[in-house]
C-alpha cells in the first residue's frame, strides 16, 4: 500500500518521469539522507564555532595590546586621558599600533596631539615605543598633518611638514623604548 | 486492605506530583525574574545617555535616568549572557508555563524595550533622515545620503558611516516612514518605535496561528520569537525595519497555510511576499518555495498586480531610482563587518578579511543551497523550513552580518516541521553572541 501523504501530484506533473514529479509531502523512508544532511550541519556548525572562538580569541589579544597602548601613553605623557585614539596597522597587519592624544586638557582633538607608535610585545603590562609625531588641532591624522617625526616615523619618513605650524607647540622628541 | 494502600500511594504521587510541579514553577518563576531584571537593567543604564553601545539620541526616556549607570559592554554583556541562559532555561519549561504567563511574559519584555532609549544601533536615525530628506526638503533619498541635509536637526544622529550613502530599504518602508517626517526628530522616533512593537507583535500573533495551524504548540513558537534576545534587545531596541519585513513574511505564510485550492488568499499571499520585499529585498526570499509548493499560478498573480501598483507609486515620488533594488542589493552585498562569518573564516585561516574572489565563492555555495532546497520542496519537503533554511543561509553567507539580520529565520524556525532549522538558527545566534564576548574578557581602558 502506496503512503497517501507521498502520493505524487497528478495533472500536468504526472507526464515526468516519477523521480521528477513534485510530491505534497516527502517520502518516508529518507532517513540515510536526512542522516547525511544532520552530518553535514553538525560539521558547517562545528567549523563556524571554531572560527567564532579562534576570533574572539584574536580580539582578546587585540584588546589586550590596546590596554597596553594606552597605559604606555598615559605612562610616557603623564596624563591621565580617557579619550585617547589607537589605530592599529591594517595595511601591513603588523602588532605596531599608533596612540594619540592631547598635549594639554581639552576637548578630543581640540588640542595639538602627540601621537606615539607602539611596537614589540606586552611586558609588565607595557609596550615599547618606537617614534611618534605630532598634529595640529582638528587635523586628522594624515601624512601632509603630521610634524615633529622622532624615532621610527622619522625614519620612515611619515611626517609630510618640516615645522610646527604657526600656533602649535613646539615638537620636543620623546624619549623612546619602554616607559 | 489493598484498596487502602493503593488509595495512599495514589495520595503520596499525588504529593511528589505537586511538590515537583511546585519546583518547576518556582523555576520557571526564577527565570522570568532573570529576563526581566536583565532586560530592565539594559534600560535603565541605556537611558543615561550616549555610550559605546549607545547611540546620540533625543532624550526621550529621560524620566528612566535616575536609576542605572552609563551602560558599558561589561554590564551589557553580563546582562546579555544572563538573558540568554534564561531564555534556555524558559525554552526547556515552556511546556509547563500557563499560556497566561508566557503572553505576559513576552508582553512586558516588549513594553520594557519600548518605553526605554534606542539599543545598540543608530539605523533608526537613518530611517528618519530619509523621510526627512523626502518629506521635508524634497531630496531623494533613494540619489542622496543623509549628508544631503546637514543641516536638518536628525543628521547629527546618524551614524557616521553611513552619512553619505542612499537608502537600501524598499520604497514601501520609505513610503511607511514618511507620516512620520513631520513630526520632528524625536516625535518620529516614538512613531518608529510603535511601528517596531506594532510589528513585532503582529509578528508574534501570526507566529502563534501558524504554530495552530501546523499543529505545533503555539505557546513555545510565541516564546521562542518573543522572548529571544536578539528579536528583543537588538530588533525591537534598535526599531529595526527587519520587524516589518517579518510581519508580512509571517502574513504570506499564514494566507498560504490558510488558502484553499484556488481562493483568493493565495493571491494576498503573493502581494504580501512583495511588500516584504519591498521593505527589505531578502523578503523575496520564500516566493519560489511558496510557488514550489502550492504548484500555482495565483501567488505569482497577486505578485504581479501589486508589484506593477506599487512600481508605479514608487516611480512616482522616487523616480527610477526608488523601483531599482537590485543596485541597492549589489551595493549592500560588497559590504563587510567583523561580526561575519566569513571574516571569521577568513581569519581562521590568517587572512585579514574577505576578498572579492571570497564574495564570488560565497554567491557560488549560496546558489547550490538554494537550488538543493528548491529541489527537495519540489519533492515534498516542508516549504516553510526550505525558505527559515535559505534565510539562515543567506545570513551566514553574507559577509555584511547584524544582529537583527539573524531574526529574519527566526519565526518561520518556530513554526518549521524540521526541528533541526530550529537548532541551526539558535546556534548562529549563540555564535553571534560569542563573538561579542571579547570586550567582556578583555576590556580596553
């Protein structure tokens, strides 16, 4: 006796070949498929589970780099800011990060801003500084902004001005390494 | 003598009986507690102001201030992860829970999120700038992004990634949204809050007759939606347009659970795929398995129909750039965010992030899913779990991933005959919230 429910739609449909024809209701009897189908989504499930972990553990580290950044600035400069930009390197995807902050209170960005790169490892919950440079008020932090280079950027060649603009603090390198 | 006996033990199970059920009520009772409070300190921190998880908004739920701290991502998470673990915990009790008890539960759930600020998200700045660039300074913003009106009091909420870009929503939420244009910036935030609950709870409601009329149990598909922390927290907190397109996703499936052979719902059916879709293009998503799986022309008629009435009305006020959703779609597609798994596979494997070959691959996997699950809905399977799965797939495909993107599966999963779509579209959303964790184990300060 035929399953009533898997009987296949009659009309126009009935002229395909029977492994062609739509049902109203799937076939009992499937279960190897439906095996292999539950397989296969455990196995999707499980991989996506291993890429969500292994990513969060990325940005764990990434967050701890980044506590790191600011202690060191906060160390280096003596100011306590909270609000402090970090830009990490998403073109080469290198650990060296650069902070920038005020030189004096102030709004964010009211002020010149003394940005420092960061490189090498976490240690004492630290990271070496290798070079910085400054920016004018409300200038973003742009090649044709940037002056004062010491250090690392100086040796790169990252600021495009030769002086202070007229206004602006003057440019005193820091001290570089760790803090 | 053994009539006593039996008498008295039928006393002592009857005992253990309502001791046990006594026990799983106080349960129960502990975590509707949990969703509660977690849910209303969510709020209350939410409604001290802008913060990292905050958007700038006007204060319209000044009043709730007093009480909770500026929200960060620890208490917010902590709040999340409670949440979640209680939500388990209801899904596992449901079937002990009074009907009472879980319509008020996901009422006040509901309400809470309402009263309170916008979560998370500032897309809801961005529905309004657009029907202010519409309504109030005639500016199309199907040509222009809200950077057009600058000047207009909304735009200072808008989120800065998205202040040059033109709207990718459909000419029926835009048209929905421009009632509201006049009614200033924070008069038409409440507006779109009440469309977002008004959604969600006609969401709910359909969720609740297709559960019926499929013979599932509709008390566990009302709290599976409902009560979810994502459709609560992020959809209805942020009053994300997704709620809508669910809504008339949800209607077409009920008009086609409910359509005899040749009536009329059948057409209905169609022309509410086509306003889903007009909300939010992946809302065309369920029209080739609805046509699979009734084998007739009618849905296809009732597309028609309102498809040339609203082209029409949308080529009016919008010009062709309102009826194109096709470019809007190419455009949204070539998006990326950190919270997709893509990126996370990429990452996995030491790429920094998704290339355009990977997009290409992504469309390739995405269209052999599809034409599986054609195939098997051709052969009778469950047409309602076939559109959840290709939904869900192309949540996971798409390497522009929201939380609120995650819901679009999330009713027609309720009320699935394959519970595994179920289990699949709770475990992208546990993932997703996973991945929020990392601020919570290692916070930047």
């Amino acid at each position: 006796m035929s399953d009533p429910a898997a009987t296949p739609a009659q009309g126009i449909w009935g002229r395909l070949p029977e492994w062609a024809r739509p049902l109203n209701e799937e076939r009992q009897g499937l279960g190897s498929r439906r095996l292999a189908e539950t397989t296969i989504l455990i196995l999707i499930g499980v991989f996506l589970a291993v890429a969500t972990v292994n990513d969060v553990v990325l940005q764990t580290h990434v967050n701890h780099r980044l506590s790191a950044d600011l202690l060191t600035w906060r160390t280096l400069t003596g100011h306590d800011y909270i609000n402090l930009d970090t830009e990490q390197d998403i073109k080469t995807h290198t650990t060296r990060d650069t902070v920038c902050g005020n030189v004096s209170p102030g709004a964010p960005g009211a002020r010149a801003q003394l940005c420092l790169a960061m490189t090498g490892p976490v240690v004492s919950g630290m990271r070496t500084v290798s070079g910085g440079y400054y920016l004018s008020p409300y200038h973003p932090d742009l090649y044709a902004n940037r002056y004062g280079c010491f250090g690392l950027p100086a040796q790169e060649g990252l600021c495009g001005r030769t002086s202070a603009p007229s206004g602006s603090p003057l440019d005193p390198p820091l001290p570089t390494g760790r803090p | 003598m053994s009539g006593a006996l039996a008498t008295s033990v039928e006393r002592r199970e009857g005992t253990l009986a309502t001791s046990a059920e006594r026990r799983w009520v106080a349960l129960a009772g502990a975590l509707t507690v949990v969703l509660l409070a977690a849910t209303l300190e969510i709020v209350l921190d939410a409604a001290v102001g802008h913060s990292p998880l905050i958007p700038k908004s006007p204060s319209i739920a000044k009043w709730m201030s007093g009480v909770g701290e500026r929200l960060g991502y620890r208490v917010f998470l902590i709040a999340l992860l409670a949440y979640t673990g209680a939500f388990a915990g209801i899904l596992l009790l449901a079937r002990r829970l009074s009907v009472r008890w879980a319509i008020a539960l996901v009422a006040a759930l509901q309400l809470i999120v309402f009263v309170g600020p916008i979560l998370i998200s500032t897309d809801v700045f961005s529905y309004i700038a657009y029907a202010r660039m519409g309504v109030e300074h005639g500016v199309n913003p199907y040509l222009h992004g809200p950077i057009a009106i600058s000047a207009d009091p909304v735009y200072r909420y808008v989120g800065k990634d998205w202040i040059k870009v033109a709207t990718a929503y459909g000419p029926l939420y835009t048209l929905l949204s421009y009632p509201l244009a006049p009614l200033g910036v924070a008069g038409a935030l409440w507006g779109m809050k009440l469309e977002a609950l008004l959604a969600s709870a006609g969401t709910l409601a359909l969720t609740w007759r297709c559960a019926r009329m499929r013979g599932l149990d509709p008390k566990l598909a009302l709290l599976v939606v409902g009560v979810n922390p994502l459709w609560v927290i992020y959809g209805l907190g942020g009053a994300h347009n997704d709620l809508i397109m669910t809504l008339l996703l949800m209607g077409a499936v009920a008009l086609t659970l409910s359509a005899e052979r040749g009536s009329r719902n059948e057409i209905y059916a169609g022309a509410a795929v086509l306003g889903a879709t007009l909300v939010k293009a992946t809302g065309i998503v369920l029209l080739p398995f609805i046509l699979l799986s009734r084998r007739r022309i009618a849905p296809l008629i009732g597309v028609a129909v309102a498809g040339v009435a609203f082209a029409l009305i949308a080529y009016a006020v919008f010009g062709i750039h309102g009826v194109d959703i096709v470019s809007a779609l190419n455009r949204d597609s070539a998006f990326v965010s950190s919270d997709a798994f893509p990126t996370e596979i990429a990452h996995l494997f030491g790429k920094p992030g998704v290339f355009p070959i990977d997009h290409d691959l992504l469309e390739a996997m995405l269209l052999l899913i599809v034409l599986h699950l054609l195939w098997r809905t051709w052969r009778g399977y469950d047409w309602v779990a076939a559109s959840g799965w290709t939904l869900l797939a192309v949540v996971v495909a798409s390497t522009w991933l929201l939380a609120w993107y995650t819901l679009w599966a999330l009713p027609l999963a309720a009320i699935s005959r394959d519970r595994r779509l179920l289990y699949a579209t709770f475990a992208v959303q546990g993932l997703f919230i996973v991945h929020q964790l990392a601020p919570l184990l290692a916070p930047v300060s």
